[in-house]
C-alpha cells in the first residue's frame, strides 16, 4: 500500500503530465482554447503545491500542505467567480467565461483526490468545507413558513426559480455557518458592507439570511438550509430520487391548476386549461404507479393548501433502485419547464 507521500506524489506527477499535454494541444478553436487554459492554470497549481513533498515526507507534513492547497484552491476559485461578474466588453466576456469555468471545473475534479490524502477524522471534522460560502435567499416567504419545501425547491430542477444567490463570502473562525447567516443579515448598517463580502448582487435591495434560505459550500459543494434553529444539512439526492421529486412537484402543480380551474367553471379558457392538466395528472399518476409507490399530500386539499411530498424512507426506497427500473417522465416532462 502506498504512503501518504508516494500518492501526493503520484498525484503532482499525473497533474504535469495533463499540463503538458494540453500545452501540446493547441487548437485553432477559441472555446477550446481559452477552456485548456483555465484547466493547464489550475493543474499547475496543484503540482506546484504538492512540489515539496518527498517519498521521505511524513504523513503530517503532507497533511499540512494539502491543507494549505485546499486552501489556496477555494481562495482560486472564488476569485474565478468574481472576476467572472465583473462587466466586460461581450467578446472579453465570453473569453473569461469560458477560461474561468473550465479553471473551476478543474478544480472540482481535483479537490477530492486531494481529500483522499487527508485522515478521514479531518473530513469528519467539517474542515473540508472549507472558508467560502455562497448564499442563496428564497424569492418568497413560503420556504420561511415551511423547511421542508425549501428543501424540495433547492434539491428540484427548479431552484433558479425559487432561490437566488446573494452573497459569496469568506467566513472564517470555528463556526462558519453561523458566520455566514450573521455576515449576511442588517445589523448596525448593512450587511454589504461587511469587508467579508466578497460578491453581492448590485441591482436590487438586499434583505438579511433568514430562516428557508440555503448556504452552500465552495469546496464542497454541501448545502445547509437556515433552519428555526441552527442549520439543517440538506441530503443529496441522485438521479433516481432527483426525477421522482421532480414528478412529485409536477403533480403538486397540476393540482393547483385543477383547483384554479374548478373556481372558474363556465369560462371555456379555464375548462381548456382543466382538460390539458387532467391529462397530465393522469400521466404522472401513471408515473408513479409505475414507479411502485405513491406521494403523500400533506396539507388540506379543501382550502388548497399544502403539496404532494415523499417520506423519507421513500425517498431511500426510490434511491436504492436501478435506474433502469424508474420510468422515464415522457410527455409531460418538458411541460413542467413551462408552468
């Protein structure tokens, strides 16, 4: 079994040789050009940081500059993202945009190679999450009166609809989270000012961070929901749950449709309305029975209130199966992105 070391590295010696084959590759098309430069600036920068190791280098030594590296590669990427907003002539724009993502994208494939250097008691400790953090704020109050759809709305196809970020900050000190919710809510002044604030969106008033709304980890891409009290993890779910949550949604639409067009009958355009959602519901009743189980309605169908929801030992359940044993969405798929 290799050291710590000899994987470090391994690691660094596979980093130059991808570097120097894109170096190799030049390409005559921009797009593919400007991408193998965000990803040669990244791989470089890994192998320069693992420069200093040895096959004699103790396993603390190693630890230290992985973690430093980590560090600097957050550091990286968040000034990628910055830099990536900041106005720009459109073919400079896009140059940058092209560069950048593909600089960050390359760090995401590395970070977790580079975790695999470090004990698993130092992944367990929360560490690997790192010190920047993006803020993402609910566009209305529903996920403040209920976490849970929050939750729904942030794990759906959806999110961009229902959530919009607000903030990228370096929360440092042994509590993050709770760093993260205070730097972002109005105290004696407002929150954009605080010099831990690094991004924040320039063309509208901001509110603070308040209970529904998701912080996420650069580093790890980890999602947390401000809970009423403390900070909920938000699971991640895989593409089997991913599509059966998404039906769940579609279902829970179709049924407040249905509700509109039932205080509206007599109007053609309503019961045209009611027979297109019909038709749809029973294509995802048709879904789930498929599927094998069903979701729950946990609300009051009578006032119109509530939403069609998984338990969680569904939601388990549906995860553990083989794809090939989830129906696909058919017809009514692409419908769901224009409700």
């Amino acid at each position: 079994m290799k050291t710590r070391a000899e994987r470090a590295i391994a690691l660094r010696e596979r980093c130059r040789e991808q570097s120097s084959d894109l170096k190799a590759r030049r390409s005559a098309d921009e797009h593919a050009e400007r991408e193998a430069i965000g990803q040669t600036l990244t791989l470089e920068g890994v192998a320069d940081g693992l420069s200093a190791v040895t096959t004699g280098t103790p396993p603390g030594q190693v630890h230290t500059q992985v973690e430093r590296l980590l560090g600097r590669l957050a550091e990286t990427k968040a000034h990628w993202i910055i830099d990536g907003r900041r106005s720009r002539l459109p073919s400079q724009s896009e140059n940058w945009e092209w560069t950048a993502k593909a600089a960050c994208n390359e760090i995401d494939q590395l970070v977790p190679s580079l975790w695999d250097l470090l004990s698993s008691q130092w992944k367990r400790s929360g560490e690997m999450h790192g010190q920047y953090f993006h803020v993402y704020q609910s566009v209305d109050l529903v996920a403040m009166l209920d976490v849970q759809i929050g939750i729904q709305r942030w794990c759906s196809h959806s999110r961009n609809q229902f959530y919009r970020e607000v903030a990228l900050l370096k929360a440092e000190g042994d509590s993050p989270l709770e760093q993260a919710f205070h730097l972002t809510n109005h105290v004696e002044e407002q929150w954009q000012r605080n010099r831990e604030i690094l991004w924040f969106p320039k063309d509208e008033p901001l509110r603070s961070t308040s209970v529904g709304d998701i912080i996420v980890s650069l580093s790890s891409g980890t999602a947390w929901v401000v809970d009423r009290v403390g900070f909920q993890l938000i699971a991640e779910y895989n593409a089997n749950q991913n599509k059966a949550i998404r039906a769940c949604e579609a279902l829970t639409h179709c049924f407040y449709l249905l509700y509109e067009a039932d205080r509206h009958q007599g109007d053609q355009q309503s019961m045209d309305l009611w027979f297109e959602i019909c038709c749809l519901e029973l294509d995802m009743k048709a879904f789930f029975e498929e599927l094998g189980v069903r979701p729950q309605w946990v609300g009051s169908r009578r006032t119109g209130s509530g939403r069609y929801q998984f338990t969680d030992k569904q939601l388990v359940w549906i995860g553990r199966l083989d794809p090939d044993q989830v129906p696909g969405l058919d017809e009514w798929y692409p419908e769901r992105e224009t409700c």
